[in-house]
C-alpha cells in the first residue's frame, strides 16, 4: 500500500516511528515542498521539490544501464556547475517513453522555471531568473508507462506555493516518504562535521528497495551539504565514496534505468576556500560523506523487497580490490544463497560455490568462511570443531554476516544484500495491479 506521512506516522510496520530517524534539522540554502499530484491510485505524496534560491554546486552520478529513463537524458544534457532546483516523482519512471517522455520533461521545466521565478521576484525583487535548465529531475516507478506530464504540471502552483524555507526532521521525512515506491520505509542520514574550524551539515535522503545493483550508484539518492566546495571537487568526492557506499550494495541484481545519486552544495557555511579533492581541511568532511552514503546504502538493502534479514559479505585478502569485490557480490546476488538464509537453512556449501563461480583465482589451502564469529572453513577444510546446531542458531538472526578470508593479499570488500524470501515474489508479481 502506498505510504504517506499521516499513515507512517501511525503505522505498525517493522514497528518504525519517527523517533528512530536521526535528527535532521534545518540546513541554510535548502527549500522543500512535497506534495500529492494523483500519481497513485491512492492518495499520497508523490512529488518532491528541492529548491535553491541562492544556487547550489552539484555533482551527480548515473546508471550505466543501456536504457536510460528521459529525466536521466535531460539531466545529462545540462552543462552548468551550479542549478536552483531538483523536481522528482514517484509513481513513474519516465524510462521507455521516447519523445513524449522527454518533451513532458521540458514543459514541466518550462513551466516550473516560471512559478518559481515569479516566487523569487515576489520574495525579493533583486533576483535573477530561474532557466529551464537550471532544474534537475528525479522519477521511479512503472517502466513503460506514458508520462503524467499534465497532472505534475498542474500541480506545480500547489508544489511552489507551499515551499518551505525552513526544514525539521518531519519535513526531511515527508520528502523522503514522498519518493518512495515498494519501500516499506523512508531513508534518511545525516552527519555533522568541520572543513578547518567551520561546522558543516549533510543531510541525505534515499529510496530503493528493488532493481537494486550497482553500476554507477544504484537506486536514487540525495545529498545535501552548506558546505563551500566546486562541482569539480564534488564529483569526484561521489565517485570516490560511491564505491564502497551504493556500489556496494545489492537486493536483485538488477540495474534500474533511473539510478542517480546527486549532491548538493548551498555554499552558505563559511570555510577556507577548497581547491582539490587533496586539501588536508576536506578529511572530515570527506569521512563523513562517506558515512552518509553508507548509511542509506544499507537502509536500501535492509528494505529490500521482502526482505526478513539483512546481509553483508566481507571478503577479505584478496590480491586486488575487484577480485574481493566479484567474490563478495557471487554471493550477494546467488538465488541459492539467498533462499538458504531466508530459510535460516546453514547450507554453507552454498557459500562455497557461489566463491568458486566467480572466477577469481584462489588458494583453496588458504580459504577460511565464517558466519558471524563462528568458523566454518579453516585452511581450506571444514572446521574441526564446527557444529551446525550452533550455525543453525545463528540463521535465526535477523542480521547476518559472511566473512570470507582469501588469505593471498591486502584487498578488501564488502557487498550489502538481503535474503529472497516468497515475499519478494508476491510484491513484484502484484506490482502493477
């Protein structure tokens, strides 16, 4: 069913309230509306506007997938550093619409770069105008399906008259319900941490729960900091953390048309001026990205569809980084795997063969498997003193670790997934009835 903020608020689900979300206050440059534009065939809120009054720098990563939604092209088609909003639905994916799909996009710039131009002109008359192409776009949903282009459009005189210059944690909360499709719950995160003497916020929100495996970034994420830093330096901050933060997490293996992950900087904290990615004063705030982007990657691959138990897959020792990281995701993205822990069944030969198809060399004298910190391999044998009544116990947690220790180099990596349980197949076989 659809959720939107009233019923979250007062849903039993997994047991969530608005008390166990970090508190995300306000952030300076940052303005917020979320409302319903009948997307769904029940009431809830599906659009989500982000706007920037005074601009902000921005960075953004994106699907690699062949097939890419029209909002991705028409994000990829803006050349400048800087944009003033980011409009996103939910409910359709704007990918496999052709012409139309993109065209729908440009009368929803067209027509949101005026409303909010007359907005800023009557807030303050000294402004410039807000272009067309200083609006970025966010869409998930049903592939395929014709785009609503008129219902958003006739919704944005609602969407911009109820902007909100001043955020709490439920406003951050409703933006974050507000692009949701089969998730079962919002993801927020939020880090506090200094460039040089100055304090600095980031904020993020996310939404994933199927179609989940990277290739750039996976699933749709925002980042939102005050801090001071180019879009130059910005990109490749993202890519360099993306890497081990949504690129490392998988609920499906599979890679959806829309992936974008984004980060916006509102330039109003004061700081030392950043030059490149290097500067000894972006360590904190580096570190701290890096924990944001972790924080929601794991919430996407916690809500996974269907999904009763959480997995990470750490392989350890490998000789290069991508050995370590295929080995992990042979196992993250094996059905077999998968079925096993959802049925809290401790078939580690599972585990063994899912290594083997991954095609990485290996010494199997080397190889030791743990689940949590009970052994099951040791030195390429089973463990003398392993007892599967004790691993069997273990299955009934609702986290599971895997640690896999090749033991022939310093390479390291650690896939996130979730179990595949009858649940997963129920939501996707319904999902457009």
């Amino acid at each position: 069913m659809p959720i939107n903020l009233k019923n979250f608020l007062i849903s039993k689900n997994k047991k969530s309230k608005i008390g166990d979300f970090q508190d995300l206050e306000h952030l300076d440059g940052v303005a917020i509306s979320v409302i319903s534009a009948n997307l769904y065939k029940e009431l809830r809120d599906d659009l989500t506007l982000f706007y920037f009054r005074d601009t902000a720098n921005y960075a953004s990563v994106y699907t690699q997938s062949k097939i890419v939604s029209e909002n991705i092209k028409w994000n990829l088609s803006i050349k400048g550093s800087d944009i003033k909003a980011i409009l996103i639905n939910a409910g359709n994916a704007n990918a496999f619409t052709g012409k139309l799909g993109y065209k729908g996009i440009g009368q929803i710039a067209d027509e949101l770069s005026k409303l909010l131009t007359s907005k800023r002109k009557y807030d303050d008359e000294n402004v410039d105008n807000v272009n067309s192409n200083e609006i970025l776009f966010g869409s998930t949903g049903t592939i395929g399906e014709p785009f609503p282009s008129e219902k958003i459009k006739k919704s944005l005189p609602s969407l911009v008259e109820k902007i909100k210059y001043t955020q709490n944690k439920f406003l951050w909360v409703k933006a974050a319900l507000g692009i949701m499709t089969t998730d079962l719950i919002p993801k927020i995160a939020m880090e506090e941490c200094k460039i040089g003497n100055s304090e600095i916020k980031i904020y993020g929100i996310a939404k994933g729960s199927g179609m989940i495996f990277p290739n750039m970034g996976t699933t749709l994420g925002y980042i939102f900091t005050d801090a001071d830093i180019p879009s130059s330096i910005l990109k490749k901050l993202l890519k360099k953390n993306i890497e081990t933060t949504f690129n490392a997490i998988s609920c499906d293996g599979d890679t959806s048309t829309n992936d974008m992950v984004s980060i916006f900087a509102t330039k109003k904290a004061k700081h030392k001026k950043i030059k490149n990615i290097n500067d000894k004063n972006l360590k904190d705030f580096d570190k701290s990205l890096h924990s944001v982007l972790l924080n929601l990657a794991k919430r996407v691959a916690a809500d996974g569809e269907g999904s009763s138990k959480f997995i990470s897959v750490k392989v350890n020792n490998a000789k290069t980084f991508y050995d370590a990281k295929k080995i992990a995701f042979s196992i993250a993205n094996s059905p077999l795997v998968k079925t096993a822990i959802a049925g809290e069944d401790p078939n580690w030969g599972r585990i063994i063969m899912a290594i083997g198809k991954a095609g990485v060399e290996l010494n199997l004298k080397k190889l030791s498997i743990n689940f949590g910190e009970i052994k099951i391999i040791d030195k390429g044998q089973l463990y003398s003193g392993y007892q599967e009544i004790e691993v069997a116990e273990y299955m009934r947690s609702e986290k599971i670790d895997i640690k896999i220790d090749l033991n022939i180099g310093k390479k390291s990596f650690t896939a996130y997934t979730m179990d595949l349980t009858k649940k997963y197949i129920e939501i996707n076989a319904d999902y457009r009835s």
